[in-house]
C-alpha cells in the first residue's frame, strides 16, 4: 500500500462511465457536454455526495488531453477562509498576490486573468469554483461582471452545499443542476471495494462501523485510508480513531504539535505560537477555545484541568485589552508547559 497517494485522488472518477450512484445527474452532464456549447452551470448538493467528482469529469470529457490547459479550479473555502496564510504558499497566485491588498482583491484579480486567458485549442475554457457558499458578496458582483464580459471564451461552473448563498444575478446566469445523497447502501461497498483492491484485512466488526459510513463518500474515503495507515488489521476501534481524526479542524492539529512541543520542552515554542498566530492567522479567541478543547481531551486530573481554566482565564482578559495577541499566548503555554509538564 502507498500511502502517499490519497485515496481519494486515486480512486475518483475520471470519466462519466466510471460513476456509481449517480446515473440521472451524469446523464444531464452528458447531454450539456454533447451540446458543444455548454453553459454555466450551478451544481448544488450536499457534503460529500460527489460534486467536485462530477465536475472533474466532465472536464475530463470535454477536455480529454487538453484539461490542463484549459481548465481551472479555485477553492473558495480556502480562499476567503484560509485567506493570505493559503495565499502564501500557493505558488500560482504568486503573480496576482501583493501583501497590501484584500483577499477579495486578490480573488478577482485572478479571476480576471484566468477568464482572460484565450482557450488552448478549443472554443471555451472552464473556471471551476468549488465550496462556492463561502464567496462573499463583493466578490459575486465582481463574478457576475467578469461572466458577462467574457462568456464567448470562458464558462463558470459553481459547486455549493447552499444554492441560497450565490446571488441572484449569477444563478439567473446558471443552469442549475441538483446532486443528491448517494443511496446510503453504496457508500459502505465502495469503501469495502477499495480496501479489497488495497489488499487490506478488515474484521466483521470493523465491517460493520465501515458500514455507519453513509453518503458522504469523500470522507469515508479519507477514514478507511487512514485506518489502513495506522493499523495492520482494520477493526472498529480503527475506524473509530480515524472518525475521530478526521473530524479534527486545522487549528486542532497545530495545537497538538504545540502541546508536543510543550511536553518535549522544545526550544522552538514561541516559533510555534507566532507562526500559529501570524502565519496562520488564528486569533486569540479561537486559539483559547481550542486550548480549553486540547486539555478537556487530556488525561489530567479535575484539579489541574480547574487550575489551567483559571490560567486561560486571565489571559482571556489580557486579550481583549491586549494589541498582541501572540504576546500573550506565549505567556499562557510557558504557564501551562511549567504546570502540566514540569
């Protein structure tokens, strides 16, 4: 097993032939990638019914070889979520990031030269904006602009969980097409199906929690793949653990590296807090409320978790008369690493 590949990459769907579950919505897609003209297209659903699957392969359809050069993806969770810390390390916004403008700036910015750029051997290229629910609004006017002008060489395709979250303007300009849940049976023996070709050995009881995975198929991908990882033989205390795993959140990961650090007592803490805070761009307020959910989740006694709510407390107040917050944090995990692990 190759645990470096993603699982999910590996295998989804290239092509509409290669789709389960979702005959009706592939035959529509098909109909519009015959037409030779297709439309903008808004594509709504719930979590982990296979949208972004769907889209992948009508590229791949109307494209074939030529997909790279004429097909592009922009997340918007990433973009507005994760903002300038997702920026920074995305080498193909290099050329439209500057440090000094918003993330809205920046994002149409890159629209525009993506839109502009003239299609490799084909009428239209497609610009593909996935978790489209979280586009701000500014950011959907300067969309519906960007469509109009350029709709004889570029077509907008937008994959949400909200379809009430896209304005107005953009939907009237869209053929809408709805994805719903796969059929709760099929997500157990897709998962099951993969871990066979994986030649992975799961237990009757491990089969059994694969069989709780229902509908959204993209994570009980990711659990199955890193239960495979973990554990030689995939039972249900595997599938258990990876749940748990996987419905970590980023900022959940950073602070266990932080609290590893702490209880190693590696010199690199305050990097750690500072790259947290101003790299990442987590603010003091969501780092307090995960700190509390870290020692909540450890094996400490009633009386130390009391007494570290009590240190979090008064660096809760310092925040908010505080300009710095990282200052203050570095006091409260050098508190906490002498209390827990001195």
């Amino acid at each position: 097993m190759d645990d470096e590949i993603l699982w999910t990459e590996k295998y989804r769907p290239k092509r509409f032939d290669e789709v389960v579950g979702q005959e009706r919505v592939v035959g529509r897609l098909k109909r519009l990638v015959e037409s030779k003209n297709l439309p903008h297209i808004l594509i709504s659903g719930p979590k982990g019914c296979g949208k972004t699957m769907l889209v992948l392969a009508l590229a791949n359809e109307l494209y074939d070889n030529s997909v790279a050069d004429n097909f592009t993806i922009l997340n918007a969770s990433d973009f507005f979520n994760l903002g300038k810390s997702y920026l920074d390390k995305e080498a193909r916004f290099s050329r439209f990031y500057k440090k000094d403008e918003s993330v809205v700036s920046i994002f149409k910015e890159s629209i525009k030269k993506y839109a502009s750029i003239v299609p490799f051997n084909v009428d239209y290229k497609l610009i593909f904006i996935d978790n489209a629910e979280n586009l701000r609004q500014d950011a959907q006017d300067a969309l519906r602009r960007i469509m109009e002008r350029y709709s004889n060489t570029c077509r907008f395709i937008f994959a949400t969980t909200s379809k009430s979250s896209i304005i107005s303007p953009i939907r009237s300009r869209c053929v809408d097409i709805f994805v719903p849940k796969l059929d709760k049976s099929l997500v157990p023996s897709i998962l099951l199906n993969i871990l066979d070709k994986e030649g992975i050995e799961v237990t009757k009881d491990g089969i059994d929690s694969i069989k709780g995975l229902l509908y959204d198929i993209e994570f009980g991908i990711n659990v199955i793949q890193l239960a495979a990882n973990e554990y030689e033989v995939i039972d249900s205390d595997a599938i258990r653990y990876s749940i748990k795993e996987m419905e970590k959140s980023e900022l959940d990961i950073w602070m266990d590296k932080l609290f590893g650090r702490l209880e190693k007592n590696d010199a690199k803490i305050k990097e750690e807090i500072e790259r947290i805070t101003l790299m990442e761009g987590y603010d003091g307020k969501e780092i307090i409320e995960a700190t509390i959910k870290k020692l909540n989740e450890m094996k400490i006694s009633e009386r130390k978790k009391a007494i570290a709510t009590l240190l979090i407390s008064d660096i809760d107040y310092d925040l908010t008369r505080g300009k710095y917050d990282f200052i203050h944090l570095e006091r409260l995990f050098l508190k906490i690493k002498t209390f827990l692990f001195s």
